[in-house]
C-alpha cells in the first residue's frame, strides 16, 4: 500500500512547535531521546518513527494515537480518516495504547499547569536539576525530561513529582494518586478497602465502593457519622443548569453604556468542565449560552415550573460578569442572585421541597483586587473602585432549608479568569468533584478543599489573592454517589 506522504506532509505543515515538542515526548518509550532532542521538524519526527518501524504504508495507528493524544481531533479526522469515538473505542481494548499511561499522565500534568507553576516548579528544582536547562523557555515537558535524564523521575519512581506537586497544587498531586490507583488490580482495590473500613485513616487512597452501602439508606454513607445524608438515588439525579456568559458586546453597545464589559474568554473551558463532571455525577445537563437579564429570568422560571418529583437534587451552575450580590447579562442588565435563588424554594417549587439546591457562582462581588497581565477578572470594570453596597452574603440564599451556594469569591473582591484554562474556583470546583465524590466525600469537605486550593493562588504582578466563600442551609450530609 502507497504511503500517504502527501496526507503526512498536510499534517506536519499543521503543527506547531508546542504540538510537536509533546508528539516526542508521547514516543520517548519507542524512539530514543537522543535522536528526538535533535528533531525541529515533523517531517523528520515522521522519518523517525518510520525508522523505527512505528508508522508504515498500511499502518498509521501510533500517528493516529498521537494525533488523539494531543487533542488535534482535526488532522485526525481530515487527514487520517478516524473520528475521536473511534479512536476511544480503540484505546479500550487491552494492548492497543502505544503512548504509556505513565508518559499521557505527564503530558497531562504539563498541560494543566500554569505558567506561575511552572515558575515554582523551576525554583523548587533549582538544586536538582542544571541552571542551564531551567531558563525561560523551559517547558514542564522538558522538566520532565531533565527529571528522567536525572533518575528523579520514572514510571516506578513518582515521589519527588507528588512531592512538589503536593507543594505547589494538590489537584495535581491527585492526578497523579489516580493513575497509581487505576494501575492496581481489583483484588489489590479491595484489600486497600479493607483496610480503609478497619482504620478508618485517610492514607488510604482509594476509590469508593457503592456497593458496600444500601442505596436506599442515606445514613449509613458512614458509620461513624451521626449526620444522615440526602437521599441521592434517582436517575438522573435531577437538572444541572449551566447559565454561561460570554459575549457582552450588547453590553457594550447599550446607550447609555451600563458597564465597559469585556467578553468572557476562557468561560466555555469551565463549561465544558461542569458538564463533564455533572454528566458523571449522572445530571441532566442543560446549558444556556449569553443570556441577557430578562432570558435568564425567563430560563429560570422554565425550570421552577418543571415537575422535579422524580429528582433528587437541583444545581445551578452561573458563569457571568458581577459584582456584589449581583450577576449581569449579556445586555448589562442586573440580576440579583438572591431572585435566582429564591425562585426555587418550597413555596416556589414545590417538587424541589426537603431537597438539595445547589447554586454556583463564577462572578466577581466587587472590584478590591486589580487585573493581572494574563488574567482576567469578572467584574466587567475597566476601573479598580472598591464598592461600598451593604453586605450581600445574608440575602443572597434564601433562609428556608435546603440550599447551598458557592460563590467563586468574599464580597468586595474579584474573581480571576484565564483566557486559556478557565477561572480558578470552577476548575478547581470541577478538579475535586471529579477526584472526591467517588471517595464519598460530602460537599461541604469538597468546598473547605476548593478553598484552600483557590487560596493559595496569587495573581501576577501583585501576588493578589481570591477566597471562595459557600454559604448554606443544608440539614444532612450532601454526597454526590457516582454509582
């Protein structure tokens, strides 16, 4: 069969030199390092596994791994003829990954890590590793070599990595506890269970067992608890609103104009993190996109109204402009949140009465902090006024039982956003959802979590800070079974 050189030529002319620095990378187990850190060119990358017998006429399946690896969906489609749910249902069967666990895991690593991690990364490795190779251009993905070259880090040999990783963010640290799981077989799983149950401690990292509690007794979640736990047994849980903003240009069109509001960019990386994570948590995911006040009134009652007897629960998920007390449409328009929330008490709802509410905030409360370089805030000032309104927190959650709301920051204060990877309290939100509810771990656990993950943040150039801050009237425990 002919070599598609022309369809490899189209490829190698689409990427760029950050992709093909993390197609070497992803090969380092089938291509030697030394005739990688010599490639500059993908054509050449291509010559090099050719040689090494990993791409021939017939045969693109490492390419098309590779390609699927590094989120280029396109060239994999256009140029290879393979869609993403073929390759998923390729890389399932037992022995058809050719790109190690370990190696995605650090490419993974790489991408999630901000640029003011890979700076604390480059100081805290500053005595291990050659000053010569820890300059400003230093990628993560060369860390990671110069850490192999180095014997500090391997598939068997993590713990320098978990323990700067435990420094710097502890949803990297775990990531990386959630491979070593995956890795163990189901009757190591079970043992590490065991022994869970008997101690009781938290070194033992370990997925949990839905089936070690009854589904129909909320209160046994723990034996040790005396709090008993929302029932949490329906399927689908119930509905997960996602109202996202990120267009504001009607905003800023509005005559007289209400707010200089820039557009939200970044805003749909935390969206497509909520839906990922909910639709794990088995919600039903309803998302609206750049809603203006009056839509967002209209989209709210839609779900107020609706028949929710067969649910469990309700989460409401808002990615906009704010400040204190307040969200904004695309139009520049006012919402308080406490009407949002109010809209579905007992009195206002009846099918969501004695159930959990869950409401979460991605919007500034003010404007105390000033903008970093790259990132932005969602305050949809131009300037860096403090306000002086009354306190918010009290009114914004309605007083009857039942609600939870998590604000992404304190009153008074901005919120940051990256244009790139989101806004730093939905992601970590999202980060400690994915890692924590199949652990069993109650809401109010994960929030105390996202707080200090949040707090240890700083904005460049003035290291400024962000405080989320839940507020709630729950009566039980509030757990998200993932079984």
């Amino acid at each position: 069969m002919e070599f598609p050189r022309q369809r490899l030529l189209v490829v190698s002319e689409e990427l760029d030199e950050a992709e093909l620095a993390a197609l070497k990378f992803l090969s380092l187990e089938h291509v030697p390092m030394r005739k990688l850190e010599a490639i500059r060119k993908a054509q050449d990358f291509f010559e090099a596994l050719q040689e090494k017998g990993m791409m021939e006429a017939g045969n693109l399946s490492f390419l098309k791994e590779l390609l699927y690896r590094i989120s280029r969906m396109d060239l994999l489609a256009a140029q290879l003829g393979c869609s993403r749910e073929e390759m998923e249902r390729e890389l399932q069967i037992p022995g058809r990954a050719r790109v190690s666990a370990y190696r995605y895991l650090l490419f993974q690593l790489s991408e999630d890590i901000t640029e003011d991690e890979l700076k604390s990364f480059k100081f805290l490795l500053g005595k291990e590793l050659p000053k010569c190779r820890l300059n400003p251009k230093t990628t993560m993905l060369d860390i990671f070599i110069e850490m192999e070259k180095k014997g500090i880090l391997g598939e068997d040999n993590l713990s320098i990595l978990k323990s700067l990783c435990a420094e710097i963010n502890i949803s990297l640290l775990k990531r990386i506890e959630e491979y070593e799981l995956n890795l163990l077989g189901e009757e190591e799983m079970l043992i590490i269970e065991e022994q869970r149950h008997s101690t009781g401690g938290p070194e033992a990292h370990t997925k949990w067992l839905a089936s070690s509690v009854a589904p129909d007794s909320p209160g046994s979640w723990n034996e040790s608890s005396q709090l008993e736990a929302y029932k949490m047994t329906s399927r689908p849980r119930g509905v997960c609103l996602i109202l996202n903003n990120h267009n504001f240009a009607k905003a800023r069109e509005a005559v007289p104009e209400p707010k200089n509001m820039k557009d939200r960019n970044g805003t749909d990386v935390d969206a497509a993190a909520l839906r990922r994570v909910f639709s794990k948590l088995h919600f039903t995911i309803a998302e609206y996109r750049d809603l203006t006040a009056e839509e967002i009134r209209k989209t709210v009652n839609i779900y107020r109204c609706e028949d929710h007897k067969d649910k469990d629960c309700f989460v409401c998920c808002i990615l906009s402009h704010g400040k204190k007390g307040i969200i904004y449409g695309v139009d520049g328009q006012e919402i308080p949140i406490q009407e949002l929330t109010t809209s579905f008490t007992g009195q206002n709802c009846h099918s969501l009465a004695g159930k959990p509410k869950v409401f979460f905030v991605q919007a500034c409360q003010g404007d105390a902090c000033q903008k970093g370089v790259t990132i932005e805030t969602d305050s949809g000032e131009q300037d860096s006024s403090v306000e002086t309104d009354a306190r918010f927190q009290l009114d914004c959650i309605p007083s009857e039982a039942d609600f939870l709301l998590g604000m992404a920051t304190l009153q008074d204060y901005v919120s940051y956003r990256s244009p790139r990877q989101g806004t730093w309290y939905i992601q970590a939100l999202c980060q400690h959802l994915e890692y924590s509810c199949p652990r069993g771990e109650d809401i109010l656990t994960i929030l105390t979590a996202v707080n200090q993950e949040v707090s240890r943040k700083s904005c460049k150039p003035n290291a400024e800070k962000q405080m989320p801050q839940p507020s709630f009237t729950l009566r039980k425990k509030l757990i998200f079974p993932v079984n």
